[in-house]
C-alpha cells in the first residue's frame, strides 16, 4: 500500500526515506514540510495543523517548529490569546 491512516494522520509508503518508520512509511505532513524546505526534518522537529485538521497537509496549513517545547510554547501563547 502506498498510503494510510494512522489516527487523523496520512502515512505515504516511503522506502528510501532516512527515517522511515519500521514499515517504510512516513507522516505525509512532514514529507509536504521536507519539499518545501528542500532538506530532510530532523528527528526532533514538529510539524503543527494550523487548522487542527491532521490530515490536512497542504503547505499552507502547516508549521515547522524546532522542537516540540518551541511547539508547546505556541500553544501556550494561543491559549493566552483566546481567553476571554
């Protein structure tokens, strides 16, 4: 198969991919991230639905973060803003 779910996410059959999981796959939102990028993503780098759609993974629709406490901190920053 070249394509499935896991959750919400889309995993692409990928298996000269560096970091591929144990059946040759990887998260579709990272390999759209790796396109635009033109590099592979580090281990530790997260990928956020800005739309929390996670099977959304148009370009548009997705950030790159350094890290997944750079990714806390946003979330903690937009829960700042939305409190009412």
């Amino acid at each position: 198969g070249g394509i499935k779910k896991d959750r919400n996410y889309i995993l692409v059959n990928s298996p000269d991919h560096p970091y591929k999981n144990s059946y040759g796959y990887v998260y579709q939102h990272r390999l759209v991230i790796e396109e635009a990028i033109g590099r592979y993503l580090e281990s530790e780098e997260v990928i956020h639905h800005i739309n929390g759609n996670a099977s959304d993974n148009r370009i548009e629709n997705l950030m790159l973060f350094a890290s997944q406490s750079e990714h806390l901190k946003y979330h903690k920053k937009q829960d700042k803003l939305n409190v009412r």
